[in-house]
C-alpha cells in the first residue's frame, strides 16, 4: 500500500506544486509539523518558515512567510501568497528582505506579535544565506 498523500501548494496567481509525497513539514504557528499519510484531519496557519516536501528521496524546499494549511482524507493544500521555491530566490532579493525586517524590528512600537513573526523571517532568510 501506497504511503504517499496529495499535495498541493497555491499561490493566488498560479499552482506551485500538485504532486503525491510521503512527507511535507510545516512551520505553524504551534511549532514545526510533520504531515505524513492518514494524519489526522487539520487546519492551521503558516509562519515564516520552510515548506519542505520528500520527493523521491529528495527534499524541495520552499520559502513562505503566511498562509493557511487544511488537511483532510490525505490531501495536503497549502495557500499562501507569498510561497516561493527557495532555489529560485536571489541573494540580492534575500538581502533585502533581510534587510528591511531587520530595520522593522529596530522599531521600539512594534507589538509582540510583529516581532514574533519578524524573528521568525530573519531566522528563516538567513538560513537561506
């Protein structure tokens, strides 16, 4: 019996991915998920973070800043606008975005909750760097 699930990820303008997978990691708001087949029915919603999805023995990694996850009867859907495979980002456009969140955190009326999701974009990017 097959181990593997659907997903897909869907940005507003255009699908990303729409493929089987036996395993897909999520950055939640509740912590880092692990996402295999027959979990148990959920929804939630993305911090920035890593998306990363087993294909073939290889993982494909994306980047993503928000969005929501729903999975029901072993089917994956991610929607996110600002989802982007981490391959296909530029150190010059990843030092910008570095950049600019690092000088939003410098900001002293920031509230927690900004500041919990800028860390987590700060971390993420220069983890790409």
């Amino acid at each position: 019996m097959s181990e593997k699930f659907n997903l897909e990820i869907i940005r507003p303008d255009r699908t990303i991915f729409n493929s089987e997978t036996k395993e897909v990691v999520i950055p939640a708001y509740e912590g880092i998920m692990t996402i295999l087949k027959d979990h148990i029915a959920l929804i939630t919603f993305l911090r920035p973070g890593f998306i990363e999805v087993e294909i073939e023995n290889k993982i494909e990694k994306f980047y993503v800043e928000d969005g929501t996850v729903e999975f029901f009867n072993n089917k994956l859907l991610i929607l996110s606008s600002s989802v982007i495979q981490v391959e296909k980002l530029s150190k010059v456009i990843v030092d910008k975005m570095l950049e600019k969140s690092k000088n939003l955190l410098q900001n002293s009326e920031i509230k927690d909750k900004e500041k919990y999701i800028l860390n987590y974009k700060v971390n993420s990017l220069q983890e790409i760097n």
